[in-house]
C-alpha cells in the first residue's frame, strides 16, 4: 500500500496503539510492537529480504524489526543504564538532599516556592520525577511551616522543576532515548545545554501558576511543625552524614565537563594521542561511565559499597521496561522508514512542513494524554518523527534537539490520573484526585504550552 491510503492508515494505527496502552491496559512494548508488525505487513514491507531487477536489496519485515530493535539498544542502551544508575547512586547516598540544601543556600528560604522548583529542577537531572518529589516531600514540609508559605503552591513549584528537567535534560533516560532516536545522541552536552535553555520559560510559568493557585487551592495538610521536622531529621539520619557539595555535583559535573571538553578538542581539530583521549573519554558512554565511578566513590565514602550491587541490580530493574519500550519505539520508526510513507510524505510536504516544530509536540502530546507515562511519550513519538526530521525542515543537529525538546514539551502536557506522577504528588501533596486536576494537571498545561512557545520562539533563531 501507498499513497494517502497508507498515511490513513498509519493515523488509525496510532490510535489504535493508545487505545491499547491506555483503554485496554496493554503493556506498551507489546502494543508498539503489534502495531509495528500490522503497519508493515500493511504498508507492503517484503516478508523476506528481496532483490530488485535492478540489483537493489529490499530488506525483509523480519530484518526491519530486528535492525530497529538492535540499533537502538546498541546506541543507547549502556547510557540509559548508567544514567539511571548514577540517579540512584544520588538518592542512595543522600546527595540528591545535599543539592537540594545547596540550591536553599543560593536561592534563599525567603523564595520558598522558587527555591523548591529550582531544587527539583537540578536534583530531576539525574533522578527520575517520581523519586524525587518523594526524596524533597520533607523539605518541602519543612518550608512550608517554617515561612508559612501555601502548602499547594510549595507542591505545584517542586512538582513543576522536577517535571521541566525530567523531559527536557539528560541523563534522565527519556531525554537519552530521545536524542538516539533522533540522530543526535553523540551530541548529549548539546541535548543538555538546549534543554537547560528551553526550561526557561516553563520554570518562570510553572513559578507564577504556583503562586497563583496556591491562594486559591488548599491541601488537607498545611504541615504540622513538630513531625514535619521529626520526619526530615529522621531521613537526614538515614544517611548518617550527607556526602560534601563536591562529591554529591561530581557524578553530574564530571561528566558534563569531559564532553565540553570532547566538543572542543572536536571543533579545535585536536589530534595525537591526547586530543584522542579527551574525544574519548568525552563520549556519552564513557563520561557517564566516569560519573558512575564518582558516584561509587561517593558510596565509599558513605559506607555503602556494600549495597553497590543491590543498588546495581534494582537499577537494572527499573531501566528494563524502558530500554524495552525505547527499542519498541525504534522498530515503529524503522518501519515507517522503510514504508512507502515517508516518500509520500515528503512529495506532499507543504502543510506538514508548515507545523514545522509544532508536529511533534501535539502528536508527544496526544500520547502523554491519552496513556500516562512521559517517557513513553518521548521515546514512541521520536520514533515516529525521526524518518520526518527532513520533512519538517527539522534535520540539522540543532534543529533535531529542538524537534527533541518539543517532544518533551508535549511529553508534560498532560498529566492526569493515568500517570503515576499524577498520584505521587497529589498523594504526598495532600490533595484529592478534584484539585489536583486543579493543580497538577493545569500545571503541566501551563509548562508544556510556555515549553513550546520557546521552543517555537528558538526555532526561528536556531538553524
């Protein structure tokens, strides 16, 4: 099948995958790859690998669904990994609270609510949202009976920053995976600066609608200061001593500075063996594994070592679905690249092109919506935009980490009661399902939208 035929039939297929994932409860791999195989056999992808009269090889649906399936894991699988494995190194050894006092230093408790937005915005880096609104509940419990300061707005502030870096800042996986699909994965420091940049306007939203609704939406719980300061001295103690301020930055700032420093011996056209050494130590792969030998330093030093390989192992755990369901994405993409779809498409291009940078925010947005969980929103939809990168006038290395942050943008927009953030903070947050829709939900309305204007303001600057 070809032509407008095959691109209707692509539309529903979309909608029957989230009809899957999110009415029938299907586990997305499983829906994403059904989906795959369908579209395939549909758009009339060979069973086996065929040989054109001319001498051309066309490359079987089996092979299709292996190469994305393979290539994908062999691109980011190890940097998802260790991401997510030095994220837990941070909560583990109480670090992630160590950054969170840091940012209360710089920004002062006289700005509670942006110094709680600002504290989940650097400590959702590494830490995935959901661990750290748990990990920062407590100071966020404390702040609020110590300036009287609404409890709601508090919530919506930590909620906002944990939830800007989650979708926009690697190494959280779902920005990783992002970015491989993309095409732009060996270009992670990029990926951070741009996503750094484009959390500017959402942070400034996500602070006044937290201002804003916090004198109109109350919490069953506005703190009480006895076993508010009890639980945060109890969780302190868990850790003994927090680790110092250099040793809980080095497993995040070590690796940023080896691949600014690969990025510049790259433009300086450095050579030998030392600009070689600082190319490859500057690598995705190779300065997150650095980082991760910071951060075992940093369980060392706090006496965890032992728990190194149970901490190893749940991390493993908690990447598996992930990694699985990035892979599931990448098979979606290879096969819409090998279909007949994207030659069509780029025939036809005029009023695809035209929503340009806004495509694969409302189609990231639609799947957030409709099935809950953001990473699958990210790593589905760059499946699905990366063969149309061209397309959409999207295909230089900026202009791909844009397409990349406006998939996060949608990626937030919205989350509601079938994302488990959702109930994270509406639970910890003292509220019913009612206000936070209230809070939460038009939280994430308010920061995808201000995302995608930047985004879109950028996007007529960048090329």
């Amino acid at each position: 099948m070809t032509g407008f035929p095959l691109i209707i039939v692509f539309v529903l297929a979309i909608i029957l995958m989230i009809v899957a994932i999110s009415k029938f409860k299907i586990h997305p791999f499983i829906a994403i790859m059904s989906i795959s195989l369908i579209l395939g056999l549909i758009a009339g992808i060979p069973l086996t690998n065929q040989t054109t009269a001319d001498g051309k090889t066309i490359t079987g649906l089996a092979n299709v669904i292996g190469a994305g399936f393979s290539g994908t894991f062999s691109s980011i699988g190890i940097v998802i990994i260790l991401g997510a494995l030095i994220g837990t190194i941070l909560e583990k050894t109480g670090a992630a609270l160590k950054l969170a006092d840091m940012v209360i230093k710089l920004v002062g408790k006289n700005n509670p609510v942006l110094a709680m937005e600002l504290m989940g915005w650097v400590v959702s880096i590494p830490v995935f949202c959901d661990s750290g609104f748990v990990i920062l509940n407590p100071i966020r419990k404390a702040l609020v009976n110590r300036t009287a300061t609404s409890s709601v707005a508090m919530t919506v502030g930590l909620s906002s920053g944990l939830y800007i870096s989650h979708v926009f800042i690697p190494p959280t996986p779902g920005p990783i995976a992002a970015a491989s699909t993309l095409g732009i994965g060996d270009n992670l420091l990029m990926v951070m600066g741009i996503g750094a940049l484009c959390s500017i306007f959402p942070l400034i939203a996500g602070f006044f609608f937290a201002k804003y609704i916090g004198k109109t939406v109350k919490a069953d719980d506005e703190a009480n200061m006895g076993e508010v300061s009890k639980t945060y001295e109890e969780l302190v103690a868990e850790f003994g001593k927090l680790p110092s301020g250099f040793n809980a930055l080095a497993p995040i700032v070590v690796p940023i500075l080896l691949m600014a420093l690969s990025s510049v011996a790259t433009m300086a056209k450095m050579g030998g063996f030392g600009g070689d050494l600082i190319k490859f130590l500057g690598t995705p792969i190779i300065a997150l594994a650095v980082g991760t030998v910071f951060g075992a330093i940093q369980l060392s030093a706090a006496g965890k070592m032992g728990d190194f390989y149970d901490i190893t192992n749940d991390t493993l755990k908690t990447v598996g679905p992930i990694l699985f369901v990035t892979a599931a994405g990448g098979v979606l993409g290879k096969v819409i690249a090998s279909s007949d779809m994207v030659n069509y498409i780029t025939e036809h291009a005029t009023a695809l092109s035209a929503m340009g940078i806004f495509f694969p925010f409302i189609l990231s947005a639609i799947l957030k919506s409709a099935q809950g969980s953001s990473t699958v929103a990210l790593t589905t939809t760059a499946g699905i935009i990366a063969p149309l990168l061209p397309v959409l006038g999207l295909a230089s290395p900026i202009r791909a980490t844009l397409a990349c942050m406006a998939i996060g943008a949608g990626a937030m927009t919205v989350s509601h009661a079938n994302d488990s953030y959702f109930w994270v903070v509406t639970n910890f947050g003292a509220m019913t399902p009612e206000r936070g829709y209230k809070t939460q939900t038009m939280a994430t309305l308010v920061l995808g939208l201000a995302g995608i204007l930047e985004i879109f303001i950028l996007s007529l600057i960048l090329h």
